[in-house]
C-alpha cells in the first residue's frame, strides 16, 4: 500500500477545516497519516517547546523519545535547520537517535505556523531501508503547510 496523496490531503482537510488548536490538528494528522501506508512505523509530532527543545507531541506507533534538543538526532537537524531530512539509512546519519530500535529510515519535516516560525517536527519512521521518496517528501510538505501555515494557531 502507499499513499494516495489526493484522498490523504482531501480526508485531512475535510477533518481539520476551521480548527485552530495545534494539538488538535497534530492528533489528526498523526492518525491519519500514520494509517494510509504500510511503510510508516511511527509518525508523530515533536513540539518546539522552547528555544533548541523538541517534545513528543500527538503520535501513532510505539513509544518515542520524550525529549529532542535541536543539536541530536534526524528530528533536531530538521528543526534547526529548518529542512527536510529523508533518510534512507538511519544508521548511516551521524547522531542518530534510537528512540525505536526498529527504525531503518526516517523522513522528518519542519512544520512552520503562518509567521514562518517552525513549531514542531513531523516525524514518521519506516522499519523498512530506504523507504521514503522526493515524492513523499514533497507531498507531506504540502500537506503540513496547508494545515499548519494558513492560519492563527493557538
């Protein structure tokens, strides 16, 4: 199975229409997501709590790491960098953090609010190598900045 990105987009937009609250929008997105392939092991949220800090945020999958500073692992690059990181080899990316021994790849995108500011990280883990595309990359971007950037967040 993989994503139909169409349907994906429309279910998410549909279920997040007027909805303000971050966590709310972030628990949505999270199941819905995590869902639509077979390829994701875990996708969630970690939320910038203050200036070089990531918290777990809404999830789907097993447990994760509580806390990401910015300097670690594949979530605190996109963070502080503010790019997106795809991963095919988790154990080949220097500083790695194993929150889930399962882990092979990752893609980790940067999720900005309407002022540009990157407010968390979305995060989703494959126990398959190289699982990730541009394509799914590209597309998850998209979606993210649909949901999280065109409006006031509280």
């Amino acid at each position: 199975m993989s994503v139909n990105y169409a349907e994906s987009g429309s279910v998410i937009a549909s279920l997040t229409e007027g909805e303000t609250d971050a966590v709310s929008l972030m628990a949505t997105v999270a199941c819905e997501v995590h869902h639509s392939d077979d390829r994701f092991d875990w996708t969630g949220f970690y939320r910038v709590t203050e200036p070089g800090l990531l918290k777990i945020g809404p999830y789907q999958g097993g447990h994760g790491c509580l806390v990401i500073p910015f300097d670690r692992g594949v979530c605190g690059a996109a963070a502080r960098t503010k790019e997106v990181q795809l991963v095919p080899d988790v154990d080949a990316f220097p500083g790695h953090i194993a929150c889930a021994s399962s882990t092979r790849s990752e893609l980790v995108l940067p999720v900005f609010d309407k002022a540009g500011e990157v407010i968390a990280v979305f995060d989703i883990d494959s126990d398959q190598p190289d699982a990730f595309t541009q394509e799914d990359a590209d597309q998850m971007a998209a979606m993210l900045a649909s949901v999280f950037a065109s409006g006031d967040l509280t």
